[in-house]
C-alpha cells in the first residue's frame, strides 16, 4: 500500500487526501491531516481518537527524503499498544474508601458453613463497629456477624436462608450516609399499574358477549360419600411448612446415629431425696452468703456421678476401633434444653470442683446457651452426660448416650410417694433415676453397681466426706 502511495505522489497526487483515504482503510480511530513545513516537504499528523494529545510521526516522509519508510503496521502496532495501555490503567474500584464489607467471621475449627439465620438491623440503619448485624446459625452454636466499622448500611449482598462460609460478604457498610440509597416508595409501583391503559370498548364487548354463546355444561355428579374406613384427612391450608434449622438436623442426625452405632440398654433405680433436699434447706441461705450462688440438686448429682465414675471407670471410658479409651479426668457434660435445640455444655475437671464451682459454672454455662453466645469450646469433649429431664415434669424415660461417649444418667421429678421406712408406711419425695449405657462396654453389673452408687450418694451426702 505505501508503495502505491509513493507512485500516486509522484505522480502529482495530494499526499494529504491519498494518505487520508489510506489511513480510513487502517481505522476509523485514526485521521490525517495535512501540514506543510518551511522546507516544502509534507508530513502527516496523525491522531488517535481518545487521546489527549498528537504525536508527529517524523518518520514518515515523502519521496525525496533521506529517511526510510516506516510498514504500516508498525504504526497500527504503535497505537493500538498505546490504547491498550491507556485502557489497563483505568481505576476498578471507586477510590474513595467510604465502602467497607462485612463478612463472615471463623466459625470454629469443626464448622465448614452456616445459614444466615435472620438480619439483626435494615439498610439505612446506622451502626458501631463490632455492633452485631446478622446472625450464622450453625448445628452447634449462633455466630455474629458484626460491622467492621461505624457507619451505615448500604445494602445486603446475601439473603436470610443463605448458605454462607466464613470469608463470604454479606453487607456494605458505608462510612459515611451518602452512599446509601433510599427505598422506593410503594406509591409510584401502583401508580404504574393504575396507569395501565383500559382495553377498548370494542374488546370488552366480544368479552361479554362470549360466555352467552357457550353452551351450558351438564351438571357434575355429586362426588361419592366416604365409607367408614376411609381416613378423613384435614386440609392443606391447616398446615404449615417450616425449614428445620441446622442445631435441630445436627441434633437429629446424631441421636440416630447414637441409635444406629450403640447397643442401648437401660437400667432404673429410685432415689430417696429427704436427705438432700434437708441439707440445702438447712444450708440454703448461708451458702448464697458465701459463695453468692443457689445450692441447687445439680451439684450433689455432678457429685454423685464424678464418685460413681471413680469406683466404675469402665463407665468413663469408650470404644475406639478395637481399642477401649479409658479417660483418667471427669468431664461431665449438663445437657441444657433452649428455644432454639438441646446443647450439652461440658464442666470439666469436675471431680476437683466442690459444690459451690459446680453450681457457679453449670449457671454461667446454662445462661450462655439460654442467651445464644455459648461457644464450641465450651461444648465439646465431655465423658459423661447427665439430662435432668424432671425440670420439666418427666416422671421416667430412657435417655439416649450422647457420642462418643458410653453413657447418660436420667434425673426425674420429685414426687410424694408412700415408702416403708423401718416398718413403717410414710411419705417421702422420690425420684426415678435411668442409666442408659453402651452395652457392647458396659456389662449389667457395672451399670447396676454404677447406679446405686449415685443412689447411696444422694441419700446419704456424708458419704462424700468419709470416701465410703
């Protein structure tokens, strides 16, 4: 092409239309234009489209000049590597730093992912930093998701249901108010729909006229009566459908497992109560005095059970494989009914505990669970279980082991009932105790021995003292 271009010049051609029709062909983002010098030799500017200035392509030149001519496509080359560095610099974010995330924090060693259970504060809404926003539901424990810094919500990046893992963002806080943007109002959505135009006239009266044409349908026989023995089922609209959370699914897929894994067996016993319920009647009030916590019957069964495990340590101990585990420290998991699912927080070390540290940390543990802000650690492990199911009226029941360990002691209510006591027919408040256990470990007789060592414990306190 530049020869052609070198022919048309010499030829008496305008160098400046022939370069332009030739730089047209090139590109649409290039045009020329002619430039005459002191020395009566043209040159051509060319400039790219976009670009804030002009460079002068000395080098290309006429015929009669000493320098070469440059091929075209190096030229081509040029700019477009000029564009293409222009577009690389662009800027992808807005600069200014008054957007920051929220995101999801590290939920725990065990835990992979969790769902965004509810949202704690609406876009708008101003906050603090490391004011909770939103809530992750996990199958073990409730997790915040606070705002990283003071500032107002922009919008949320995630929708309540959402499964989310830790790192995921799920709102912009804005620094500053300006980012945010208002909410539509409702009016100018049925403004839209009211201004819909009406059908014509025309086609509203073919409408009517239509069902006059249709012919009448022949009444439906009356369905069928129902027979006796067929169930009578109640309405769809009665019903309601609502997603299982993750604590529940966690806590159902482990008591089948529990089911499924262990051989289950459950032996009873009952408990004379008079005595206990005589030591924290006498004791109550000097112990609140002291140690600033109620004495409770909790305590002397964590007790009771720490001893039962040291004189049992069979019970104490675990499957492994082909191995049996046995554990040299008592840490006794009080399992702990909330609105949102049972949790079983762990007291460990409890047989070095007296009554007062039991009652102190089963309290802290129960309102922590009870207020959602219990955390894994504080759940995990454990080697024995004990449910007190009587705080809600339970009479009996056949608890379920909590894995991986080997067995669960059952509290009961407190009940009146009439008791020979030295030849005697008299009232005394009694309790019903179950053992569940693992009987693929645990033969009858240790679970047997293991339960009427709680019994002589709770029935006579002293025993604690004297090691008997």
């Amino acid at each position: 092409m530049l020869g052609a271009l070198r022919r048309k010049v010499a030829s008496g051609g305008s160098s400046a239309s022939v370069l332009g029709k030739s730089m047209q062909a090139i590109g649409s983002g290039v045009s020329a234009s002619r430039v005459s010098s002191n020395a009566g030799k043209e040159i051509i500017l060319l400039q790219a489209r976009g670009f804030a200035h002009v460079r002068n392509f000395s080098h290309l030149v006429l015929p009669g000049c000493s320098a070469g001519l440059t091929k075209t496509r190096d030229v081509i080359s040029s700019i477009q590597s000029e564009a293409m560095m222009q577009k690389s610099c662009r800027a992808f974010s807005s600069g200014d730093g008054d957007l920051v995330d929220a995101v999801v924090p590290f939920m725990g060693e065990s835990i992979t992912d969790g769902t965004l259970a509810t949202f704690l504060k609406k876009p708008g809404d101003r906050v603090a930093a490391d004011e909770p926003i939103a809530q992750i539901e996990t199958d073990k424990v409730t997790i915040d998701v606070v705002s990283p810094q003071d500032g107002v919500i922009q919008e949320y990046v995630a929708k309540e249901g959402d499964t989310v893992e830790p790192g995921t963002k799920i709102a912009i806080i804005s620094k500053s108010a300006e980012g945010v943007a208002p909410a539509a109002p409702a009016e100018k959505k049925s403004e839209k729909v009211a201004s819909k135009p009406s059908p014509p006239a025309e086609a509203v009266a073919k409408v009517e006229a239509t069902p006059a044409a249709v012919k009448p349908k022949a009444p439906s026989p009356p369905p069928p009566k129902r027979t006796a023995t067929e169930p009578i089922l109640p309405p769809k609209e009665r019903e309601r459908r609502v997603p299982m959370t993750r604590l529940r699914k966690r806590v159902a897929t482990r008591l089948k497992d529990s089911q499924n894994t262990f051989a289950m067996l459950t032996t009873f016993n009952e408990v004379d109560m008079t005595n206990l319920m005589k030591l924290r009647s006498d004791y109550k009030d000097a112990f609140v005095e002291k140690h600033g916590v109620k004495l409770g019957f909790m305590s002397g069964f964590v007790k009771a059970a720490v001893s039962a495990l040291q004189h049992q340590p069979i019970v104490n101990a675990v499957i492994d494989g082909d191995d049996i585990i046995y554990r040299d420290y008592v840490d006794i998991s009080i399992a702990v009914g909330t609105p949102k699912g049972l949790v079983v927080p762990v007291v460990r070390d409890a047989d070095k505990m007296n009554f007062a540290d039991i009652e102190k940390t089963i309290n802290s543990l129960a309102k922590k669970a009870n207020d959602g802000t219990i955390s894994i650690d504080e759940m995990a492990g454990g080697s024995f279980t004990i449910s007190n199911g009587g705080v809600y009226g339970s009479l009996l029941s056949t608890p379920i082991i909590n894995p991986p360990q080997s067995a669960i002691l059952g509290m009961h209510s407190i009940v009146s009932r009439p008791m020979v006591v030295g030849g005697n027919i008299v009232p005394r408040p009694m309790m019903y105790i179950a053992l569940t256990y693992d009987h693929r470990l645990i033969d009858g007789r240790e679970a047997v021995f293991f339960l009427r060592r709680i019994k002589d414990v709770v029935e006579d306190p002293r025993r604690l003292l004297l090691d008997v």
